[in-house]
C-alpha cells in the first residue's frame, strides 16, 4: 500500500520540501507520497491524532508547530528532547516517535566545506530556536569552543547552560562580537535577518573579520544575504542556508526509510525550485 508522508505548518504553501522528497521516493521507485499539510496552532492536536489514526508513515514540523507537537507524541528522540524542538517524526509500529534533524543537518552540510570541524573557533550569531540545534550539535560533533553573540545575551547564557554536550561558550553581545571578529575561524548566522523581503539587513559588521574565515547563514532566501556578501567581499569563503535544508531533509528521509539518499540531487532540486521563488 502507498506510504503517506507529509509536511505540517502555517503557511505551508512554500515549502519546498514536497517537490524534493516526492522527487527521492520516484528516484528510489518507493510506493509513497509527501503532502503539505496546512495545520493551524488551532488544529494541531486533532491534525496528529488523524495523521496516526490514517497511518501515516511519518511526516516533517515546519514553524510554528516545532515545540507544541512535543507532548502529542508517543516518545521524543533525546537529542530532540534536549534541543526542545522536533522537526521529524516516525511512525514506528502505532507510535509516533519526535526527532530533531535541523542542528545535525546543519552540521552534516557543514562538514562538506570544512571536514574537521573541531579545532574551530566558532561565533553564533543569534540564541533563538534555529541556534539551538545548531549549538547542540555542534557541541556533539565535537566542537570545544562556541562564542555566541545575541541582542538579548541572558537568552543566550540559557542556551549555553541547557546543552548536554561539553563545549567552551562565551556570550557576548553583538557590538562587542563586532570587535572581536578577528579571533574566528567560522561564524554562523542563525538568525532571520537578512531574509526577503528585508535583504538589506544584517545582524552585525562585518568589518573586522579575518579573510582566512568561513561565514555561513542559515538563510537559503536569498541566496546571497548582505552578511554573506561582507564575508564574500572580505575574502571569506562562505556557505548559505541550502545545504541545512537539504541535510535536515536527507536524515529525516534516512530515519524513514532507512536510506541515505543522494544530495546532490536534493540540493539541484532545491536550487531549481528557489529559481522560481520571489526574492
Ligand atoms: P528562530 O526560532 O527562527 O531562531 P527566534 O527564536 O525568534 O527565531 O530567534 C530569533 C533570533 O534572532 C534571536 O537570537 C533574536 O535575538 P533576541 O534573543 O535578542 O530576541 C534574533 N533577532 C531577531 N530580531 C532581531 C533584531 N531586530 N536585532 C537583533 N537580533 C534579532
């Protein structure tokens, strides 16, 4: 029988996830089908309780949804526990299982570009939710020293006090941040400034960082945010938001079905999409 597999969120009309996974389940000649699901805060609980009565096989959290589908589920995957968001869940024989696969795919697609990762020096810009996983799973693959810089650092020092994996963090805030760029090897935007509409915006100058640096973003819409562009221009290498897309996507496909599909593909599927996205 045809697997159901899905997206939920508000708005979701957007979601590039549909195009790219239906695309995986005809590569791999899999009998399934990934459907946006347009849910309300409103119909959360009735929208899972019927997504488990129908079977579904297992279905993606986009915003606002993350948090709140926690205590709807069967059982929460630790790392998600931690991190206090879901993003993926299994249907595992009746029950519904929550995992997180936003902070491990951003470091999977990371590692693309710098392969080891544990001698960085690292500043995250940002403390909010998408911060989290990241920080976590930085913190897991190994990193032993994360700066973060946020508006509101007492977010941040909450941040840092809730990770389960050891790591060295100083917070500060984004001016002293701005003097301070020199000392690292990678900062990581995590924030949504710089997203269209609002293109012309950046969380910080980028005045003072070292050309031998590498600048990431979590945005993918544009392609290039003005905090991408001053790296660029300084000499960094940068990378942008669609290879966390892509990864998150890739192990959320793995945990259902077992197989770690092909990102390349993904990603020129993602590319393709964005081609046609108002920017
Ligand atoms: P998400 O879940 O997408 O990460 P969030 O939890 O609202 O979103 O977090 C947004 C991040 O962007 C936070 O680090 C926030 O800073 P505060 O913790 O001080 O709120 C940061 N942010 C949002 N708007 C900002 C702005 N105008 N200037 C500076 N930082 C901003």
């Amino acid at each position: 029988m045809k697997k159901l597999y899905g997206v939920m969120g508000d708005p979701i009309s957007h979601s590039m996830s549909p195009v790219m996974m239906n695309d995986l389940f005809d590569l791999y000649e899999m009998d399934a089908a990934y459907v946006p699901f347009h849910v309300t805060s409103d119909g959360l609980e009735t929208a899972v309780k019927g997504l488990k009565a129908i079977g579904v096989a297992g279905f993606n959290v986009t915003v606002p949804h993350k948090t709140d589908i926690m205590p709807l589920l069967d059982e929460i995957d630790p790392l998600a526990k931690a991190i206090g968001a879901v993003n993926t869940v299994k249907n595992q024989e009746g029950k519904l299982i929550g995992y997180n696969t936003d902070g491990r795919g951003y470091v999977r697609g990371l590692k693309e570009e710098i392969p080891s990762l544990s001698g960085q020096t690292v500043l995250m810009i940002g403390a909010g939710g998408a911060a989290r996983g990241i920080y976590f799973s930085m913190a897991e693959a190994g990193v032993k020293r994360i700066d973060i810089c946020n508006r509101t650092p007492a977010k941040a020092v909450e941040l840092m006090k809730t990770c389960p994996f050891p790591v060295e963090t100083e917070v500060f805030t984004i001016e002293k941040a701005e003097e301070r760029l020199e000392q690292y090897d990678l900062l990581i935007q995590t924030t949504l400034i710089g997203m269209a509409p609002n293109i012309e915006e950046a969380p910080l100058s980028l005045k003072g960082i070292k050309p031998a640096s590498f600048a990431s973003d979590i945005i993918y819409n544009p392609l290039e945010t003005k905090f991408l562009k001053e790296a660029s221009s300084a000499g960094a290498r940068t990378q942008n938001g669609i290879e966390m897309f892509v990864y998150q996507g890739a192990l959320a496909f793995e945990i259902w079905t077992g197989l770690f599909p092909d990102t390349e593909r993904m990603k020129e599927n993602v590319l393709k999409q964005l081609g046609g996205y108002p920017c």
